[in-house]
C-alpha cells in the first residue's frame, strides 16, 4: 500500500528530527565529509546507474533538454562534491541569539534561531538535488524527506543510499534524510496532506509543479515561482549605466527567473535611451516587443497586454514607456512576481521611493536584477529563491531553513 | 452577488496598501486618535446598536458565554480606547533594517522590515476584534478586510463606519480597513481563496475556525490554534518553587491557551510533590486525572488517552508520572500543541536539555507557562498567540505583523 510505505517514511523523518535536533555541527560535518568520499569513490558506479535513466528516458522520447539536466557526468559529480564542500564550511545559523531581553519580573527572555523541523523536498529531473536538497537541511539541523521525479528515479535512490551510509557511518539515523523510493505520483498527494509530519515543503521545478503543491499543501510552502523581473530607466539616468544595466538584466543569462522580462522607460528620457538601446540588443539578437510610444521611437514587434504578463527566460524583452515614475511603480506591482525590480537614476528621491513603494523581495538601484541569488548574497549556498511575503523572501539560504523558539529563563516567576 | 460584492472590497483594500505603504507613522497616529474620539462620542450609539445583537442572539438562543462576549458596555468601549492609546503609543516596526552588509563588488545590501500587504481577519463574535485588529494592522502599515461573526453584525458594521470616519478625516482611504457587511458565509470561503488580494489571514476564533481557515485558505494563514501545555516537575526540584509554578500555571486563568493542561512529575520526586500539591488543587476545587503510578500515592480518577490530547480550559488537570527527563520531553513533543512548555529544575543540564529538545514557541525553566502573552512580552499589543513553526511563533504584535525586502542600492553594477 503507497498511503502506509510513505507514511512509514514520513513518520520516520519526523521522529528522526528530535534525535538530530541533538547533534553537534561537527558531527554533521564529518557526515559531510563521508558523503563526500562515498560519491567520490562511487563515481563509476554513479554514471552507471545514471546510464539507465538516460536511456529510459530517451526510450520514452523525452525532450533533449530534460535529459541533459538528467545526466550525472563526472563534472556534475565533482560540482556535487565541491557543494558539500561549500556547505560544510558555513556556519550551522542554529543557537543564533535573535534578540533577548529581560522582563521587570526578572524574567530573560531569548528568542532563539532553531530548525524547522521535518522538511519535504518535492523536485523534478535533476538528480544532484537529492544531494544538494539533503546537505542543506542537514546542515541546518532539519531532517527531510525527498521525493524527486520518476525520470530519475534510479540514480535518486542510489545517491540517496549513498546519503544514508554517511549518516550510518557517523552514527547518524538514516532516517533522518528520508527517500520515497516510488514512480507513483499519489505519494505527492500524501505528502501534500500530511502537516502532521511535515512542517514546510520546498517545491522545486516547474510552474506547473510549484502551483499544484501551493494549492493542495496543507502546510507553508516556502516557494521558488516565476521571476517576471523588470528595469526602469529613469528620466534623471546615467545613459551608460542605464545601457549597461539593462543589457546585463536581458542577456547575461536570460534563462534565470532574475533576468529582466520587462523595460520601463521614463518618456523625457524614451528617444534618447530607445535609439542607443535597439542597436544592443539587435546584435545580441534579443527581440524586441514595444508599447504603442515605444513603437513610435524604434521600430519594433508590438507588445500585448499578455507581454506584461510573461516571464520570457529567452530573448526577448518587452518595452513599455511611460510619463511618470508613479506609472513605473503601478506597472511593477501590478505585473510583477515580487522577485526582483531595478531603477536606473541619479535622482535620489526617486531611487528612494522606488526602494520603498515597489513590493518585492528585493529592489535595486543602479544594478542589474541577476544579482539575487544566495551565492552572491554571500549566503553560501540557497535551495531556491523565494518569492512568498511571508517567512523566507528572496534567496533561501541556511538561515532561511531556519524558525525561532523563546527560551526564558525564571527562579520561581508566577503570574499575578 | 456575493462574490463580486467580495472581490470588490477585497481588490480596493488590496490596492489601498500601496496607498498606505506610503504614510507616515504620525498620519498613522492622528487617524487612531481620531478613531478614539469618535468611540468615545459614539458610546450612546454603540451601545444601543450592540443592544439590537444581544437582543437577536437571546432570541436564537445563543449561550449565555457567547452573549456575555457580544456585549459592548461603557467599560468595554473604555477598554478599547485605551487599547488605541497603547497601540498608538508603540513604535511602528516598519523601517528597521534588521542587517545589512556590503559585497565585494561595492552593491549594499539592506534587510528592511516592510509592512506584509493586505491581511484578512476572521473572527467570531467579539465586536471589540474589529477595532483590535484594524489598529494593529494599521499601525504596522498593512491594510485589511475584517469579516467578523454575523452574531455581531450590526456592531461590527457601525464599529467599522466609525473606523472609516477616522481614516476619512486624515485623508487615508477609507477602503484601507475592508469589512465585509454580510453574514453570508460564503464570504469566508471567497476570502480564503483570494490569494491575489490578501497575504496572510488571521483566524480569530475557536477550533473549529481555525481548522477550516488553515485547510481551506490558499495565503499563508497566522492561526492561534489550541495551548495544550505542560509543566514538569523534574526530581531535582526546589519543592516551593515546584508548587507555586504548578499551581499558577493551572489555576490562576484555566480558561486561556498559556494555562498548563497536564503535569509531568518525575517518579524520584512524585510522593513529595503530589502529597503536598493535592490538598491545593482541592482548596482549588481542581478536577485530578492521573496515570497508574500518579494513583497508587493520591487518590484521583483515572486519566485515560484522550487526556492528554485534551486542552480542558477547564479547572481539570491530567497528571503523568514520568521515569526520566527524557520520558517527559518525549510526552510533550508527542502531545503539546508547540505553544507553552515549562520545566521545574535546580539542574543545570537537565534545564538546558529541556530548553533545546522541546519543540514548542515558548519553554520555561522555573516559571509560570502564564507568561506567554505579547503584553507580557514586551510587545505592548497582540493579535493572538501564533502556534505557527514558520513566520510568527509566540506572541504575534507589530512585528510579526511585518516581512522584510532587500534594498540593494549601486552605482552601475553588472553581472560577470
């Protein structure tokens, strides 16, 4: 029966996380560390087992560049085994003292960084998320339970066997980082359903994926969705800075959920910017989908209301112009994801109220929209970027993994 | 229709944040002033409106509990203006910058507390929640949409004329603070639904509530679900101490979600204290349930299963005998709701053990569970006690009621 074999699971990470709530950080460590020598020594046996995804998959005719995120080559290994080792060397954010303070009655109040608890890990194709998803939450004090897609299914369960020899090895339970080692989509269902073992659930692939678990978990979702990111270009700008950072937010690496989908351009400023922006972009072979004003400076394709609305993650930019920096704002909230927003500006009353009147998780002036991410942040390393209001916004590192407990401390305080 | 009627207040409370996201904290200030005054004028009005409530729940027979909860008298009123005074007086969380830090490539990067968006309030009832909450939300610079019980329909609808009154007057939109006149209970389920308008919501009421918003709503829900919390009286115990705290914590206020539920006393200590505590719970005219051991030394009924799940609110108390520290953590993490969990030791390791491996918002060494209120805290207000994991935990005031951005301010940054 699928309901007992995943509730047995479940259960068994959601008991696992009281005993490694316990450990050390250095033990966790060394549990890096074997895990890291086990993929090490393994490599062969890896690319092998991996083999057999691959032809699957090729067999039921999946398209090419699902397969390419299936392979596990032996540059994927070793980027495997350099994150573990990026992981190991961060600081464990649990002990952190928020905040404390002391009440009248004599009362100390801590409020305390702990882990979360049992995390489930719902992920689609790539197999080294087992391990990149695994390490994270171990590292945290969090234990989990994965559940990665059934393309992959055979190089998942061996890398997850991998992962519970290394916790053996140092007398870890290796339950702790629980694996549902099935193909049957139902046991998404249960996870879904159960918040009595499970106390937050990371979905990470698709849209189509990150929407299903946000409809039918029934506990938090800490979500990576759409980045429908936008740059504005001021009328007060830095022409330069204002090429260089729109060129950057489009082209860089337009594939990623921070690159800029959409341009705003303050009109004082449309022709001038417009004309020195189509040759750009012409060579860098970026089409170009422009509002009606735009239209009337370069000549480009016309954009649709359903431009504003589209996360391209391709070369394609829309453009819209517009009279007022109030206009800009209304834009990015109205069609924004929340993930990332620049302004282009030397103008500091508008650069401060483009920080604080656009909501997203994070806002930029005077740089480009690509630097949200956990690396650059210096957060070490993220399972994903969040775009939720609430618990983590924006790059989810460590700390992100992470919730409070109040500890307070009395000699005999009753209440009157 | 009551699904246009909905979405219509909904999207204008929605679209007024972004308004209000712009105020100051002294506009902030006047309109609560304002609204004071206008309670304070309106007293004669309040109170024979109310009495159109308290008449139509007499007559559907509603308990006389519940009716004593509708009622507004001039005391009550009283305590609601004062409550203005308090909130008005803390400091609006919004602004802070919780961190901030510089990259190498010169970006600054600023953690800034930011208000959370819209909140949806469901509550039963108490016609006073309409002016609780709506302060706190607005003094934390979110708007809101209140659908309180139909019982208090007609208090709540006038309470909610006068709040629109004091925002009018200080040229805030008066759409900031949503109320759904209806007692259509349909509105409930369009609210829970409406994710596109509403970033969090608040269920202000009992289980039942809860349980429905917490499956049904697709935002993030900051739900004040049930205390079921323990004190355990450890072997290496200050007896006085021990007593004190035990006693407090269950019968100083039995019918609230931080009062103790159950004790745990461990088997070295558990003829010293239980002889001497139950001649005090008598006095107390408190009920006793005990497990085997807690019978064979004082004579009370037995405690069955369903004790220790059972949050009485009651002057009941289960009592458990416990071999080891380890036994009685194990009860608590099983059986509490994760709200109030307090030890009585003079143990130096078994106190710090128990303040690490118990998983609830709020742990004690040697005091009341009593204490966990936001009053108490320090926090100056509260909108409930959160029973979350993830966001708020604890007492939810100001500051729960906000997230964060990250203001990255540059001056031409790209990405290599």
């Amino acid at each position: 029966m699928i309901e007992s074999y995943v509730d047995d699971i479940l259960k068994k990470a959601h008991d696992a996380f009281f005993e490694l709530s316990k450990q050390r950080e250095d033990t966790i460590n060394t549990a890096l560390e074997s895990l890291a020598e086990l993929l090490d020594k393994n490599r062969e046996k890896i690319k092998k087992i991996n083999a057999i995804d691959v032809e699957n998959a090729k067999k039921n005719n999946l398209k090419s560049a699902l397969i390419d995120r299936l392979i596990l080559n032996d540059k994927r290994i070793g980027g495997i085994i350099d994150a573990i080792e990026v992981v190991k060397k961060l600081k464990c954010p649990v002990g952190e003292v928020i905040e404390g303070w002391r009440l009248e009655n004599g009362l100390s109040i801590e409020k305390v960084r702990v882990p979360i608890g049992t995390i489930g890990i719902i992920y689609e194709s790539r197999p080294n998320v087992t391990i990149d998803a695994a390490i994270l939450t171990l590292k945290s004090l969090n234990s989990a339970v994965l559940k990665g897609g059934s393309e992959a299914i055979n190089s998942n369960r061996f890398l997850s066997e991998l992962l519970k020899e290394a916790l053996k090895q140092n007398n870890l339970n290796p339950d702790t980082i629980g694996f549902l080692d099935t193909t049957d989509r139902t046991a998404v269902n249960i996870m879904l359903k159960s918040d009595k073992y499970i106390d937050a659930i990371v979905p990470r692939g698709g849209e189509g994926l990150v929407k299903f678990v946000s409809q039918n978990a029934t506990m938090p979702v800490i979500k990576h969705d759409k980045g429908l990111c936008h740059t504005y270009i001021d009328k007060d700008t830095d022409i330069k800075k204002a090429l260089d950072i729109a060129f950057n937010a489009k082209v860089q690496r337009p594939g990623v959920c921070n690159a800029t989908e959409t341009l705003l351009v303050h009109r004082a400023i449309a022709e001038k910017f417009l004309k020195a922006f189509k040759p750009l972009m012409d060579k860098a072979e970026v089409e170009l989908r422009g509002c009606k004003k735009t239209r009337e400076i370069i000549d480009v394709k016309e954009a649709k209301e359903e431009d504003w609305q589209t996360e391209y993650l391709d070369l394609i930019l829309s453009i819209k112009v517009v009279e007022t920096t109030d206009e800009a704002i209304e834009h990015i909230n109205k069609y924004g994801s929340k993930h990332s927003e620049a302004i282009v500006t030397e103008n500091y009353s508008t650069a401060e109220r483009f920080l604080n009147e656009v909501d997203a998780s994070c806002v930029y002036v005077n740089a480009s929209t690509r630097f949200t991410d956990g690396g650059v942040f210096g957060f070490g390393a993220e399972i994903g970027i969040s775009t939720n209001k609430l618990h983590a916004r924006g790059p989810v590192g460590l700390k992100e993994l992470t919730t409070y407990k109040y500890k307070i401390r009395g000699d005999g305080q009753i209440r009157q």
